[in-house]
C-alpha cells in the first residue's frame, strides 16, 4: 500500500554532494564560465537572447477559477501588480528577460521575495552564479547561499522562488552549454585560427627535411631548432604563427595543409548556429538560417514557435509560480487561482486574416466607427459608437428587425406615390 512513509523520513536521507560545473574548457590555455561564452561566442548569445525577448515580452496574467467554464482575469490582485512591477527598479520586460536567460544559460534561476520601504512586495532577480542551494534536505534545498563582493549571506528557501531543470542526482539542472562543449571547443580553435591568419599571413602545416649533406646535428643544436620552431611558429599561441619562417642548413619545407576554402569554415560557423539552436529546440530560420526557409514554413514554424520551443518554457513558469508564489498570496485555497502567458496575439495571423475569420465566425461588422478610427489615431465622431447593421443581416427571433422598402404595387409609381401610371396612346385612342 502506498502513501505509507512519511515526509520528514524521506527528507532525512543524505543530500548528494555534487559539484556543479560552469567551466569550459575550450583550448588548453583558454577556459571560460558559462556567462563569458554567451558574451563571446555569437551562437549562444543570439540563441539565448532570442529566447528572453521572446518570453519578456509577453504578458503575464492571474486569473480566478468561478467554476469548471467561468474564468476571471484579475488586475487589481497584489499579484498581478507585482508582475507589471516587480520592484522598484526593474521593469518587467528586464525581470522575465533575466529569468529566462539566466535558465537558458545555467538551468536554474533565482527570485527573492522581499519588502520594500513602504511594505509593499516586491522581487528581486538573483544572478545565478551567486547563488547555491544549500541544506540536507535532497528533495529541495532548505536555504541558498549568495556570495557577494562583501560577503555571504544564507537566504531561508521559503524566501526564494527556485526554477531548476533536471540534474539527475542534484537537486540542480545542467547546462545547455555542456553538451555543446565539443561543438564551441572546436569553433573556438577554428576561431583562432582565422585570425592569425588574417594577421601573420598563409598559415601551413608541414614537415622539414635536411639535405644528406648537411653538417651533422648535435643533441643541443637539435633540441635548440626544435624549442624554437614550437616558441615561434607552432602551435595557435606562438608569437609569429603563421608567419614565414627561416630555414638554415638547406633545409626545405613540405606543405601537408588545407585551404581555408577547403577546410570550409562558412560551413563550419553555420553548422555551430544550428548545433546551437537545436539544443534549445529553436527551428534555424527563427534566428536567421533561412538556408532551406520558404514563406509558407516559416509562418508555420512562427506557430511551431509558441506551442512547441518556447511552450514548455511557459508552462515550467506558470508551474513554478503557482507552487512558490501564490500561496504567499492566496494561502486558503491557492488552487482557485493561477496565471498564464498571454499568447493569444502572438498565435494570430495578420490583420486581414484576423478580420475574415471574425467576421464570419460574428455574422456581420464587428467594430464600430469610431474603434476603427482610434486603430488609425484619429480622433471619434458624432454617432460613431453605434454599430452598424447591414439590411440583410438579422437574427433568428429579432424583435426590432430592420424593415426593408416595400415594393411598389401593380400600376404604381417607384416613388411610392398612389397616382397610376397613364396609359399609351393607342389604348387611349381604343
């Protein structure tokens, strides 16, 4: 039978200790943090900035459940001012584009909630780098460690709204990034590359021979030839890699080296974009591989954009806040109330669609004249508030139809008038 062990014993157990890595190395004498590749290395950076604009700039709503098919928006809740305004100096396109970058790049991000001056609620972003989960609690942490330049400080977990992804046995996600490592090591070689190339000139691969006459090496002379060759010409750190170097003793140089042509390196560049963008799930054209996009895919992968890349980013959201947030708020019946991602005009088409489909789906006109005007910035008219009703437009059971001009009768005049029509001449004459 299930439901049997209680709580506090499985919280006992032992909290795994594992250390969290946030460290790449991508050469041997170059390492760098998650944050320092996405400010360098362009695919990451647009990717992940692709992300948080596209999440920030949507609106995030609180509504209350009436019942099964009753829902009501709430904008006056604490809550629902608190996400137009977080804080006193954070606005709320800044504070979803931190949380949804801070994810992207480390798996986990950081809200504490806090009072203002006046006493009002508020949320703070904290960078993830600063902060550790902390406690032997392995199901959630109990408190959070931020290290500052002045400091520590324990923040207490009721405190503190936690998105996390998976991490297997820690209680913390892993990072995009970690996947890509062999992916960036190798663009950042190539990278490297390039540019010495672009400043010391052709840059070869090779092997050196010495002609059977030449006067015999010395151990010494040897190793000296050697250290110095690696010192200056070999390797992507040498001081004049990729320069010409000088030869002595009749020795020659034989060439075993590609072309930058050859070693394709537009094509490598794009395949990091793409490698990039699909361990975030993003569709390529989306940011700006438009190798194989055509008009009518790329309006579906907009679509495609919203359901399935950036869906499950919002519902991971709205699930965190219902958890951690409302019941701060709403600690009688929490369940009654959650929020949601305004998606709706990012999910309709183009005005002229947008205008079809209403207007079959209504049966008529549906914006009055002077809602039209105000779409065009111009200001309302007299009488401009009603809507206007097409004569052959009506409803089943209208009491007020609008009537239509009778018919004029046999012999009568189209004007309506009661004076019949003369006859002809010759009936006259009859």
């Amino acid at each position: 039978m299930g439901f049997v062990q209680s709580a506090g014993a499985v919280q006992s157990l032992s909290r795994p200790s594992i250390p969290v890595a946030r460290r790449i190395d991508l050469s041997p004498w170059v390492v760098m943090d998650y944050f320092e590749i996405w400010r360098r290395q362009p695919s990451v950076r647009r990717t992940v900035s692709f992300l948080g604009r596209n999440i920030a700039q949507l609106g995030l709503h609180l509504f209350e459940r009436k019942g099964d098919t009753d829902r009501q928006r709430l904008t006056d809740h604490p809550l629902a001012v608190l996400f137009s305004r977080p804080n006193n100096f954070t606005t709320r396109y800044r504070f979803f584009n931190s949380l949804v970058c801070d994810f992207a790049i480390y798996d986990c991000a950081y809200w504490w909630k806090v009072k203002g001056g006046d006493g009002s609620r508020q949320l703070l972003h904290l960078p993830a780098p600063l902060v550790t989960p902390k406690g032997d609690n392995w199901l959630t942490p109990e408190v959070f460690e931020v290290v500052g330049t002045k400091g520590k400080r324990l923040i207490p977990a009721a405190e503190v709204l936690y998105f996390r992804g998976y991490g297997g046995a820690a209680d913390a996600g892993v990072s995009p990034l970690e996947s890509l490592r062999q992916v960036l090591r190798e663009d950042w070689t190539a990278s490297e590359m390039r540019d010495q190339v672009m400043r010391n000139g052709a840059r070869h691969s090779g092997y050196l021979t010495r002609p059977n006459d030449a006067p015999k090496w010395s151990d010494g002379a040897r190793e000296r030839f050697k250290l110095e060759w690696q010192t200056r010409y070999a390797g992507s750190a040498a001081a004049d890699a990729g320069g010409t170097p000088l030869l002595e003793d009749g020795m020659t140089f034989t060439a075993a080296s590609q072309t930058a042509k050859e070693l394709q390196y537009i094509e490598g560049r794009k395949l990091t974009d793409e490698e990039v963008a699909r361990s975030y799930f993003i569709p390529p054209p989306m940011i700006g591989i438009l190798d194989h996009a055509t008009f009518s895919n790329i309006t579906e992968q907009h679509k495609m954009l919203y359901q399935d890349t950036l869906g499950p980013w919002l519902s991971m959201i709205q699930d965190e806040v219902a958890l951690q947030l409302i019941p701060d708020f709403e600690p009688v019946h929490p369940d009654r109330f959650y929020v949601e991602f305004n998606i709706r005009e990012k999910l309709t088409g183009s005005f002229e669609e947008r205008a079809g489909v209403m207007q079959q789906a209504i049966g008529g006109p549906w914006l009055t004249i002077n809602e039209g005007r105000a779409m065009d910035n111009r200001p309302p008219i007299d009488g401009g508030d009603e809507l206007i009703r097409p004569l052959n437009v009506t409803q089943n059971g209208d009491q007020d139809p609008i009537p239509a001009e009778e018919q004029p009768a046999a012999g009568m005049t189209p004007t309506g008038g009661g004076e019949p029509e003369p006859e002809d001449d010759a009936e006259q004459e009859d």
